[in-house]
C-alpha cells in the first residue's frame, strides 16, 4: 500500500506497462487436509511525500533533491536486509502460496547517457533478492505469476552522482515447489489490469496520467481440491477507485465456479474503527460471499496489519487502537470447501526486526497474515 500517495511522484514521467507472467508448481504440507497462504506487502522503502510537495509546488531542482532523499531511505531500508527477516517469515510458516505486494523493482544509471529505463542497471529486485533469500534457508519457491504495474523514471543524485532513478510496481504470486504435482498442481497463472484507475493531469506538462494498479491469480490444485488463488493491491488514494476495483475483482479473476481464497493490500479497514481507511471494499469481498480468515480464527479480535514509520526504524509496530487497521487480508469463498484452522499475524514483534548495518529496521512497514485452511473434500 502506498500509505504516503506517490501520486504526484508517478505524475512526472508515468510510464505504464503492461504485465508478464511466469508458471510454477508449489505447495505446503504438515497436515494433507490443510493449504496455507500468505500475504505480504514488501514496502517500496521510503515514504514519497517529498517528491509529492516537490512536484506540487517547487522547481526542477527541489523535485531532484526530493528524488535524492527518497533514493537515500530506499537504501537504508535495504531490502536486501529486509528479505532475510521476510524469509524468516516464511520458514517459520511454509505457506503453499504467498501473494505479494509491492514487489518492486528499483533501478539506477548515471546521467548523461541514461535514456531507456528498461535497460538500467538493477540496484533492488524485490522477488529475486526474497528468491534468494528463501533459498539461502533450503526453501523452495518459484514465482508462478507477475503483474505489472506502473513504472516510474526520475532525475535525482545517488553516491555514484546524478542518476536516473526509475522503480516498477508488481503484484507476484510465489509457490513452492519442492512438492510432487499430486499435492500441489497449478494451471493457467493470469494477470490484468484495472479498468478503474486514479487519473490526473500533470500540471507541468498538462499530461494524464493513469496510475495502473492490477492483479494476479493461478489455479492451484492442492491435494485434491481445486480453486483459484487471487492477489492484488486496490488503489490507497481513492475511496471511489478503491470500491471500483474491488467490483473488478469480484467480477473478473474471482468470478469462477471454483472456490476463490483471495490474499491483498485492500487498503480497506477489517476492522471498521480506522480513521484513515474506510471499509467499503472489504465489504463488498464479504457481501460477495468471501468469508474473512482472520475473524474465523480469531473472532472478534482487532489487530493492525499498517504502518510502521517510513524509515522503519520504530521500537514497536503499531497498536490497533490507534493506527490504521487490519487492511491486509485473507479471505476465502467456499464455505462448503475451507475452513479457518488458523490465522497468524507476521513482522509485528520487534525481534522479528533485523539490521541494515546501521540500526534495526522492520521487513515491511506493513505486517503479513498466514492462514491455514482445512480442506473439505
């Protein structure tokens, strides 16, 4: 979730692409009746409100010394350091399938001679590094689909010098594969776009600009149950295209005869209490028939999933009480096929904080929810 909006930041040179995907089985198993899934969002490492009060209201140079200050948060929230804790994560609750938000892709190239940002040089892949990590640990995981999103190419200085910083948005599904097709098996991985999206002008240049958001799914046949698996992450600066895009979902990967379990960013408050999220799309998942994993397995009990500081650096995540809610959720559809066994809320205690060389900073300004759900055959 973009907690601070990157509107303005994606309004100067947007460039938005169109999605590729990837196919991979995958599975979890301690128990042969149970599937587990996750969610997280990886953060894309600095709060962009700078950049936003640059381009509103300041010159070139104040949006390059803007430019210059996220790129520095982005490296001391590095995310190199913060997949070893996600992966910690991980190792601790050997998820089937895992939807990933905020996946990004950070590149840089010295100015001059920088003008195609695809061909830049690679500083932060986000998948690639928790890849890695995973497998450092003797995990197995593949990435199974990979929605993208916008992309994003700006002036700013690095240590290297003046660079052009560019940074792509995806959506990806992980899956293990270390399992034998007959307990995990995974067909026809889609991604798409939404039709609803923020739209805006670009007072500079007087361009509109779409802020692309989408999602990604595969079928998965997990130990003789078949559905579809569902991660997205609906737009945090819009309550209108928020609610827009949830409908989307609900009538585009979701609208299936097979049971649908839905992980995501929905930027939508479970809990109803939060001053900054409403819960309109989250009741609309729940007014089309999805059942909220968190509540099954821990009825009436409020926790927070958002936000830590954007530096990372806060002693303790969050209290429900007083932040934004739960708006990562879990939610199945298919009473008659799952059951919430169990819910855990990952990242939220401070020894699940790890060191980027400099301080201890949290995986994620976001918590993650693993979910285990008893298969009904």
């Amino acid at each position: 979730m973009f907690r601070r909006s990157p509107i303005a930041f994606l309004a100067l040179f947007a460039l938005v692409v169109a999605a590729p995907l990837a196919a991979v089985p995958s599975d979890h198993a301690n128990n042969r009746k149970t599937v587990t899934v996750m969610t997280r969002n990886l953060y894309l490492g600095a709060d962009v409100t700078p950049v936003i009060v640059a381009a509103a209201t300041g010159t070139e140079e104040d949006i390059v010394a803007a430019v210059s200050e996220v790129w520095a948060v982005v490296q001391f929230t590095d995310f190199s350091a913060r997949a070893a804790g996600l992966a910690e994560e991980i190792a601790g609750a050997r998820p089937d399938l895992i939807g990933l938000q905020e996946a990004e892709l950070w590149q840089s190239q010295p100015i001059p001679g920088a003008s195609d940002p695809d061909a830049q040089p690679v500083e932060f892949d986000f998948p690639q590094i928790l890849l890695d990590a995973l497998a450092a640990r003797g995990l197995h995981y593949g990435v199974v689909a990979k929605e993208t999103g916008f992309s994003i190419a700006l002036p700013g200085v690095t240590a290297d010098g003046f660079a052009l910083i560019s940074l792509t948005e995806h959506e990806v599904i992980l899956a293990r594969t270390d399992l034998k097709t007959s307990e995990l098996k995974l067909s026809s991985p889609q991604t798409g776009h939404f039709v609803t999206n923020v739209e805006f002008e670009v007072p500079l240049t007087g361009e509109v600009v779409t802020v692309q958001r989408g999602w990604a799914s595969v079928d998965a046949k997990v130990r003789g149950k078949s559905f579809r698996f569902v991660t997205t992450h609906l737009e945090a600066d819009s309550l209108d295209v928020r609610n827009a895009q949830a409908i989307e979902v609900i009538l585009g990967p979701a609208n299936t005869a097979l049971p649908v379990v839905l992980v995501a960013d929905a930027n939508s408050d479970a809990n109803g209490q939060s001053q900054d999220w409403d819960s309109a799309a989250y009741d609309s998942f729940l007014g089309a028939g999805f059942t909220d994993a968190w509540f099954q397995a821990h009825p009436g009990e409020f926790v927070t999933t958002c936000c830590n500081s954007p530096d990372l650096t806060n002693p303790v995540f969050p209290d429900p009480s007083d932040d934004e809610g739960r708006i990562d959720l879990v939610l199945y559809r298919g009473a008659g096929d799952f059951h919430a066994l169990g819910a855990t809320l990952l990242g939220v205690d401070p020894a699940d904080r790890v060191s980027n060389g400099l301080a201890l900073i949290w995986p994620s300004d976001h918590a993650g929810i693993a979910a285990t759900l008893q298969i009904h055959n």
